[in-house]
C-alpha cells in the first residue's frame, strides 16, 4: 500500500506548495496573504482552497516569515491525518518543507523532510 500512500502525499503536497507563489507576491506587494477569495485592498487570494479532496490547508503565519500546513485527508493509516508544514524565510524568501510522513513514502529530502 505504500503506493497508494505515496501518492496521496504527494496530491496533498502539490496543493501547499502551489500556494507559495501567491504568498510570495502579496508579502513583495504589501499585502495579506489569505485564503479567502477573492483579494481585497488589504489581502492577496494565494490561490489555494482551504478544502479539497486530499488536504486541508491552513495559513499558520501570513508574515514574511510564512508558515502554512496542510492535513491529509483519507488514505491509508501512513499518511492519513498527517500534515505537511512548509515556511518561508523571512530574510531570503526560500521555502523549506517538514511532514510526520515517514521519508520512504516523501521521496526526496530535498523536496520535503519527513520523519
């Protein structure tokens, strides 16, 4: 079942991380990354839904130093309510990624550092 682990990760990690370009362009803009739709004066939609079929997605810091997490929903007991956190470095606005997920069911470290 590893497979069917495997992929449900990484439906719910192709979800978080297409966040990251929005949350981008609203801290060089200004503004208040949100996942509300639509943006406002204020806030910038990051263009990622709180729900979907695979995750659950929660903004934990809308600074600079960003911090979003994602909750897996389904799938087998390996990854089933695990989370996916990805933060943003204030300084240098480099993304870095940590999951519970066992690594053998992440892949690469380089993309996602899982326990």
């Amino acid at each position: 079942q590893d497979y069917v682990a495997r992929t449900k990760f990484t439906a719910a990690f192709s979800e978080i991380i297409t966040g990251r370009t929005g949350f981008d362009v609203a801290i060089n803009d200004g503004l208040t990354p949100t996942l509300a739709n639509p943006s406002t004066t204020t806030t910038w939609f990051i263009g990622v839904q709180e729900e979907s079929a695979h995750s659950t997605i929660r903004l934990l810091n809308a600074t600079s130093a960003g911090q979003m997490q994602a909750t897996i929903k389904g799938g087998p007991a390996s990854v089933k309510g695990m989370t996916i956190t990805i933060f943003r470095d204030a300084a240098t606005g480099a993304w870095s990624c940590t999951s519970a997920v066992a690594q053998k069911l992440i892949g690469s470290a380089n993309e996602c550092v899982g326990s």
